[in-house]
C-alpha cells in the first residue's frame, strides 16, 4: 500500500528508508506504513475499504511489436512475415516398427563395424609389412656384415702368410708346409711304385729344404727387425735418466741404480727368449692362430656378460687346441662343420660361466640360435645331449688340474691384480660371435 505526500516545512521529519521520486514534478512517493507519522485517532475499518484504493484505471491502446517477437495471427491491421512459414500436410500414419526399419540403425551399425574393421586390418596389414620389410634389411645387413668379417679374417690370414711378422705366422708357415708335404707324399704313394716314390720323396725333400731356408730367412730378418725396434724402444725408455725440476726450477737428471738393474734383467730375458726357441723347434708345429682368436672371443664374450672367472684367462692356445680337437673332435655338434673360421666355443648352459666342461662347439649361427634355448631336452635329442655330456665330462677330467690352481689362484687374490693390468687384457676379435 503506497501513500502520496508532499513534503513540506511542517511534516515530521523522519529518516529517508525507500520510495520513488517523479523526475518531473518531484514528488517522493514513500512507504505509507513506514514513512507516515503516528494515527492521531482510531479510523473504523469500514471507512478504511474505499474504491479509489480498490479499483484501478485501465486505457486501451493499440501497438505493432517486433517481427522477431511476432506472435499475433495475421490481420489486415498487423503484418506477420510468411517467409519462413512452411506448410505441414496430412500423411499417413506410420508405426513405432516401420519408423526404426526406416531409420535402420541395426544396418547403420554394422556397416560402421564393417569399416572400422577393415581400417584395422589395412592398418595391421601395413604395419606387419613394414615390419617385415625392416626385419628382411636388418636380416640382409647382418649377412652382408658377417660375410665382410669372414672375407676380412681370410684377407687377414692371406696377409700374415704373406709378411709374417709374429711367432703365430711362421707357426702357420710350418703347417702349411707340413700339410703340403703330406698332401704330396700321399700322392707319390698312390701313382708311383717305390722306386719312382724314392725320387720324388728326394725331390720333396729337397723342397722342403728350400722352404725351410726360406722361412727361416724371413724369422731371421722379422726377428732383426724386432730386435733394432727392441733395442730403440730400450734406449729410450729404460736407459733414459730419470729428469725433474730441481732447485729453482732447474732441471736434474739422475741414473737409478734401477734402471741399471732394469739392463741387466732385460739383457738375461733376451738370452732366456735364443733358449725358449730351441725347445719349442723340437715340439711339433701348429697354427695357434685360429685357436688364438676362439680363446679371445670367449674372453671378449665373458667380460660382456660381466663374468671374470680366471679360468678363461688362465687356459691358453694349447688348452683351447686340445679341447677343440681331442675332445670336440674338431667339428660341430650339430652340423659336423669343421671349418675353424666358422666355428666358435660358447656355453652351453647360459647362466653358468664359461669352463672347459660348460661348453659346446658350434658354428656362429649355430651358437646364436643356441643361447635362446630355455629347455634343451625339447630341441636336442637325448642321443645328443649324452654326446655333448660325455664330451663335457671328458674335458672335466682332463682340466681337473686346472680347477685346483684356479681354486688357489682365486683364493691368494693374484686374480684381481691380473685383472688390473692393461698389459693382461685379451686382444679384441674381429668379429664377436654372441
């Protein structure tokens, strides 16, 4: 209920709590029960209903709204836009299974599963074939790869009987002529009677002869020139005085009486080596060369798997000779290959170090196909494995030796100091095999 008053100098002054100002006339409409003063007297309620206070005066006026809010039926007095009316007919009446056989969803979803499927499958196909083609190039460098180191070896050794220049070359030399004479000794035999074979035994001998001087001509100059770059290498190093800043910065130079001892057991080792060689010249002759570079790839293979057992690097050539040839007889388990360049001497149980009674002599591919096996029981036939454990418990009564002194090696820790020194660390191989 909103009471009209116009304020002036003798209403009573009460603070402002709401109400309405006209903007033009400035009159204040305030809250009636809130801005009026006290009732002087009691009004009865009858007096209070009036009809000014319950009726309202209303006026008709006529307005055209907005076309966007147009929501009038169309009339002459009032435009309604038609343009996007649309006109909606009668159809015949369609039921809840013939609107979803319209829709087809079932058909929709399977065609989208048909699509989705056969972008798998072309993605699958795409990926495999990659693979494939990745798989067929690695395959093909590893070859390429394996054949280079194999060309490389034969070049290498080719090279070495050529210039031999170590005691391993001329080892090699003795062979190929103890080989070649045996090869034509055995050919005299069998197409001369023995008159003629005494001839041409004369005549190999004769050869031989030759090929011995020659051979021992080349140890002589090979062995001169080791001896000029010893001697050189000697008075540089050994015989050179120990120097330092002394006083100031002045430089003193001082000859130990170790180094003096240094000549002397250098001059003993040197007439110790004229020894060494006569001994071994009465011993039979083999090509150590091949069995030098099994025994380096074993070493090379065990210190990649972290593994520094003294065995390996207490076994030398002969050992590894004797265990290729005796035991092994010289070809693989396998395929009977008996093609030393191609074969190696692995483990033949991967989780335990390498020994001569934990080995198996395979070819390279061999070998490699050989430490993905988890169960050989499954892969080898049992006539095998008694083949391999018999020629492993061969080995182990043969090294039994050596097990003790690497028991006692071990134990005087001289093992760990060996291990230290650069001097002792195996040679690397050409060509790894694991």
């Amino acid at each position: 209920m909103v009471l009209v008053v116009e304020v002036e100098d003798r209403t009573i002054k009460k603070p402002y709590l709401g109400g309405w100002r006209h903007k033009i006339t400035g009159v204040q409409y305030l809250n009636a029960n809130s801005q009026t003063g006290p009732r002087q007297k009691r009004i009865p309620w009858n007096s209070q209903c009036t009809r000014p206070i319950q009726t309202v005066e209303t006026k008709t006026r006529f307005t055209e709204t907005p076309v966007h809010r147009a929501t009038q039926m169309w009339r002459e007095d009032c435009y309604v836009p038609n343009v996007s009316d649309k006109y909606v007919g009668p159809k015949p009446y369609e039921t809840y299974d013939e609107m979803q056989s319209k829709l087809d969803i079932e058909g929709k979803a399977t065609m989208i599963q048909k699509y989705y499927r056969a972008y798998r499958i072309a993605r699958f196909i795409k990926e495999s074939a990659a693979t494939y083609r990745q798989f067929v190039a690695d395959c093909k460098r590893h070859e390429e790869e394996r054949l280079l180191a194999y060309k490389r070896r034969h070049q290498h050794d080719i090279i070495r009987k050529t210039y031999p220049s170590s005691r391993f070359d001329f080892d090699m030399l003795y062979n190929l002529m103890d080989q070649w004479k045996h090869s034509q000794m055995k050919r005299v035999a069998g197409i001369f009677f023995k008159g003629a074979q005494r001839a041409a035994n004369v005549m190999l001998l004769n050869k031989s002869v030759d090929m011995l001087r020659e051979i021992d001509q080349l140890k002589q100059n090979v062995k001169t020139e080791f001896l000029e770059e010893k001697k050189i290498k000697f008075l540089t190093f050994h015989c050179a005085p120990i120097e330092w800043n002394g006083y100031k910065g002045k430089p003193t130079q001082m000859i130990t009486v170790k180094v003096q001892r240094a000549r002397e057991f250098k001059r003993l080792y040197d007439n110790l080596s004229s020894c060494e060689r006569l001994v071994e010249g009465k011993q039979a002759r083999i090509n150590f060369s091949l069995y030098t570079y099994l025994l380096n790839g074993i070493r090379e293979d065990e210190m990649k798997r972290n593994c520094f057992s003294s065995l390996i690097f207490i076994l030398r050539e002969p050992g590894i000779y004797h265990l290729i040839n005796n035991i092994w007889h010289g070809r693989s388990v396998i395929s009977e290959n008996d093609d030393l360049f191609k074969l190696r001497l692995g483990r033949f149980d991967i989780n335990i170090e390498w020994s001569p009674w934990n080995c198996i002599l395979l070819t390279e591919e061999e070998a490699e196909a050989h430490y993905y096996i988890k169960d050989f029981r499954t892969v080898y036939a049992q006539s095998l494995l008694e083949k391999i454990f018999l020629a492993q418990e061969q080995a182990k009564s043969h090294f039994r030796e050596l097990v003790v002194f690497e028991k006692h090696y071990r134990e005087s820790s001289r093992f760990y100091m060996v291990q230290k020194r650069k001097d002792y660390e195996a040679p690397k191989a050409i060509h790894s095999y694991a």
